[in-house]
C-alpha cells in the first residue's frame, strides 16, 4: 500500500462529546481538518490505531439478519419499520443495537448483544433449535464520515408456527412501527429496485440482509450438496 497518514492522538480536537455520538477534528495537517463522528472516546479513535489493534477490535454495534424457517412454510426474512431520526421517517431495518461494555468482557460479544437486541426488538428469545453465527465480524457503516461499525449476525429461527412477535421492548428513544414479514419475491424486489414497499429507500445493512436471504447463504452447507 502507499504511505497512510499519521493520525495521532496529539492531533486530534474534541467539537462535540454526547452520550451516543462525539465529534472529534483530525488536523491530519497543518491547516487541514477532517472531522469524525463516533461512539469512542479520544483514546480509542480508529484514525489512531496502530494497525494490530485494528486489526484486532471490538464493533461498536450488532445488525441481525433474522429468518423465521417455519415448518411447511417458505423461508421469510424478519424486517422492521424502525424510526431513523437523522432521515425523519420510519424506514426497513433489521434488529440492532450497541454492544455493551459488560458484553466486551465475553468473547462472543456480538453473539451476547445479538440475541438481546432481536429478544428486545422482536420479541424472540433464541432456543437451542435456533442457529446464530457472525457472518461478518466488523463493517464500517460510513467510514467517509464516521469510524462507526457493526458485527452483522445471522439467525435462522426453526418454528413448528410462526412465532408471536412483539416491539414491547424499545429502550431509550426507539420508536417501531410494525414488522414486514419478507418473502424471497419480495426481497428481491426490494433489491432490484432500491426501494420498500411504500417507495423509501433503506440501509446498507437492510440490504446486506436482503442479499444474504436471497442468495441463500444462511441455509446449512449441506443443503445445497
């Protein structure tokens, strides 16, 4: 690779330090600024990292992709409407939430605050007839603005009945407005046109979810033996 520039900590400015976002300035030169909006702390900034620890860190979040394999039924993929306050509007979201402090302590964190953000957000508490795995231990969501990232997980719940879901549990200032219970059609549709089924766009990790259920890459390998 080319030199990278040098980002110490020495370099960076604090603008804004909230309870879930900060704003920090990177004078990655003299006269020059970048600004980064993130969860950490100044002395755990990516743009400082040295490369083994950034190879090595924690996610700030989980996302979760959640398919419901009911018996005798197609497979349907778990979605939500989810309130997003910097867009203004309810939008296609999947479960997902911080992962915790007390959640770092354990090596499988992502695993730890997946199940508790779908139990939270869907209603769902995971059995031993249900898988969960990471499919993807780290994302960055926007990295031209923000070190922000996400483990993204899959779980594939095995049902006799499509189970009971409820939004009961919302914490803080989270706000839902029912789910959308997604065949492989409509995920498809979804994915060739960009948008939901009222016209509105979605995230990235809403459609890493689509692709993920469509392209059938949560079945077990020996499915498609």
């Amino acid at each position: 690779m080319r030199n990278e520039l040098k980002i110490t900590t020495g370099c960076v400015e604090s603008l804004l330090d909230k309870r879930f976002v900060r704003v920090y300035d990177l004078k990655y030169a003299p006269g020059r600024h970048y600004y980064d909006a993130t969860r950490r702390k100044a002395d755990d900034l990516v743009a400082c990292m040295e490369e083994e620890k950034f190879q090595h860190m924690p996610p700030d979040a989980v996302s979760c992709v959640v398919i419901l394999n009911i018996r005798d039924r197609d497979p349907l993929l778990l979605l939500s409407y989810e309130y997003r306050y910097p867009i203004g509007r309810f939008v296609l979201s999947i479960p997902a939430g911080l992962i915790d402090e007390q959640d770092k302590a354990a090596d499988d964190a992502a695993i730890i605050a997946a199940k508790r953000e779908i139990k939270e957000e869907t209603g769902l508490e995971l059995t031993e007839d249900d898988r969960i795995s990471i499919i993807s231990p780290l994302l960055f969501s926007t990295p031209g603005l923000s070190d922000e990232s996400n483990a993204l997980a899959c779980a594939v719940v095995s049902r006799d009945e499509l189970p009971e879901l409820n939004q009961a549990g919302a914490v803080d200032g989270e706000m839902f407005d029912g789910f959308c219970l997604t065949t492989l059609e409509e995920a498809g549709e979804y994915l060739k046109t960009g948008r939901d089924r009222y016209g509105r766009f979605f995230s990235i990790y809403t459609w890493a979810a689509l692709m993920w259920f469509v392209n059938g890459c949560w079945k077990p390998d020996t499915e498609g033996k």
